[in-house]
C-alpha cells in the first residue's frame, strides 16, 4: 500500500456523533456541513477541565490533529417568543 492510501484521518464529534475526515483543519462553517447541523445554529467546542467552551465562527478554523474535538451545535436564540 503507498503512503497516498494510509492517509491519516482526524476524528471529531458533534453532538456525541463521530466524524472523520483527511483534512487537519475545519472551519466551524464546514464542520457543521459535515454534521448535517444548520447553518444558523452556533457551533462551541468543549474545552477540557475547567475551562468555559469556545464559540467557534463559521469562519473560524480549528486544528484537528491535537486531540479529539468534541462541538456541539446550539439553535438560535428566541428572545420574546
């Protein structure tokens, strides 16, 4: 087998549900569309320990090849509804 078939996939979880693609980095737009979450839902990455969780922007990329990344998607708030 040639090293262009043992390509190393980086594995993240949305919502509990696991993903894996080739790439070493997502963009928060592109890691939605993978997860099938829509697109005005705001995506947070799970920090460890006490850490508070981070939202990530559509535009935003983020490494993939440190550590597994656990996101989850929230909807939009409904203020006065």
């Amino acid at each position: 087998m040639t090293e262009e078939h043992k390509q190393k996939l980086n594995h993240f979880f949305v919502d509990a549900k696991k993903y894996e693609t080739a790439q070493t980095a997502l963009t928060g737009a592109e890691i939605k569309a993978i997860a099938g979450v829509a697109a005005n839902y705001q995506l947070f990455l799970e920090e460890e320990g006490d850490k508070p969780d981070k939202a990530i922007g559509d535009g935003e990329a983020v490494d993939l090849t440190e550590r597994v990344k656990h996101f989850f998607a929230v909807p939009p708030a409904t203020f006065g509804a």
